[in-house]
C-alpha cells in the first residue's frame, strides 16, 4: 500500500509500540489519527509530530467504550477515507497462577485486549472496505499462540486476539480489506512490564535481567510498517518476532 493520502488509526499511541508505530508511518508519509485514553500524551506527539512537517491528528478514546468507539468513527466521516486501522491498545496484568489469579485483572485484559478490538474494527470496518484498499492490523503476542505458567490471563487474552484476526480474515476475504497479525514476543518497554506488575518496579526489572537485547518498540513498529506497505495484493496474515535471545515464551537466555 502506497501511503500518499492514506489515514492509518492507531490505538494505544500513548506510549511504546503505538506511539513508536505512529512516528514510523508519520515518515512513511501517512495521516496518522491517534488515539489513547491519555488526552495529553496523544496531543503532545501529534504536535511533535505536525511540528516536524507530518500529518498526525490526536482523539482521546478509550477502545471499551463502545458508545464513544462509534462516536469517534462518526467523527472520522470528515476525512475522504479511512485506510490502516492499527489495533495496538492492549496489554497485560498480573502474573498469578490460575489458583490465586485476580478475576478483576483477567476481566480489564479481555475487555482491552479482546472487546477493544472488537469495537474498534467493527466501528471501522465500513470505512476500511469504502476505501477500496484496508487494512485491518492486529497487534497480539507470542502469548497468543504459546502458553506459559503465570501468564494465563494474558495468553487467554492474547489466544482471543489472535482467533479475531484469523477468523475475520475468513470472513471478509474477497473484500478490498486485508488482515495482518503481528506477534511480538519479549519487547522491553517504558510502561509494559510496570503497568503488569501494578507499577511494581523491581519485579518488571526481572523480566529483563540478563536478557541483553530485548526487542524495543521501534524494532516492533518497524514490524508493523513493513506488514502495513506491503503492496496490496500482499497480506502477511502471521509474523511472529522475537529477540534473538528468546527462543520461545519459556525458553530465554540470560546472562547472569
């Protein structure tokens, strides 16, 4: 897909892969409508942006609220087409065995994770196929294809992001709409970890020990970019990325 006036949505661009996936299409040459919970964060780097000469439009959202998801698609009606929807907004709470887990945290994830999704691309879905040439991306991990002990709530969360995709994949082939997943494993990010562990430091600082090369958002939202400006008889329907360090969801090495 050729960026020249095309408009890519991404949700989550508070910080880390989204805003990172937001900078990297901005210099593609695209539109790119920001959105977060966090008013102030998605204003600061669409005016980061606009001040380096892109396009960038800021929109507070929160991706479970259903009533202001379709809300915000009205509001998109301004602007000629709607091309790349990035769902990124998601993330992942707590580290509990099934035993001891917190409902109220498996809950928020399936809702971000899942339902966040849901909203978003049904919301847009008109739009995307309007434009004659969609793209609906999926951000999930490598949590939705792998489990692992003390992760359950998150791979759930993740397993259920990963079924969207393949599924409306299915459902839409033969549309002008293509679908991407992309499936990041170990990312070392400013707030990911911390916000896991409610914003216990020292123990998102043990997720990474040893690891020397975590992979960062910017290695991710290149990812992203090279999925999303594919030419557009290209749809890269699985890419699964890992740090060279991280052989699978269990299997890390570490210098110690």
């Amino acid at each position: 897909m050729t960026a020249a006036g095309t408009i890519a949505v991404i949700t989550g661009a508070s910080s880390g892969i989204g805003a990172a996936t937001a900078r990297q299409l901005a210099t593609a040459g695209y539109h790119v409508i920001v959105t977060a919970r966090r008013k102030d964060r998605i204003e600061a780097l669409a005016a980061e942006l606009t001040a380096a000469g892109q396009r960038a439009t800021a929109y507070a959202l929160d991706v479970t609220d259903r009533a202001a998801v379709n809300a915000f698609a009205a509001e998109l009606d301004r602007f000629p087409s709607v091309n790349v929807l990035i769902n990124n907004a998601g993330g992942a709470l707590g580290a509990d065995p099934v035993a001891t887990g917190d409902p109220a945290d498996w809950r928020q994830m399936y809702e971000t994770n899942v339902l966040g999704t849901l909203n978003v691309t049904q919301a847009l879905l008109p739009a995307l196929t309007a434009s004659g040439d969609g793209t609906v991306l999926v951000l999930s991990s490598t949590a939705g294809h792998s489990t692992y002990e003390g992760g359950a709530g998150y791979v759930a969360a993740k397993h259920g992001a990963h079924v969207l995709a393949e599924t409306l994949r299915l459902e839409i082939v033969g549309t002008p709409v293509r679908v991407i997943e992309i499936a990041p494993g170990m990312v070392k990010t400013d707030e990911f970890a911390t916000t896991r562990f409610h914003g216990d430091t020292e123990k998102a600082a043990k997720v990474y020990a040893g690891v020397a090369e975590p992979l960062t958002a910017d290695d991710v939202a290149d990812t992203i970019t090279w999925a999303v400006t594919r030419p557009s008889h290209v749809n890269i329907d699985l890419l699964v990325v890992r740090p060279r360090a991280q052989a699978s969801n269990s299997k890390v090495y570490r210098e110690l």
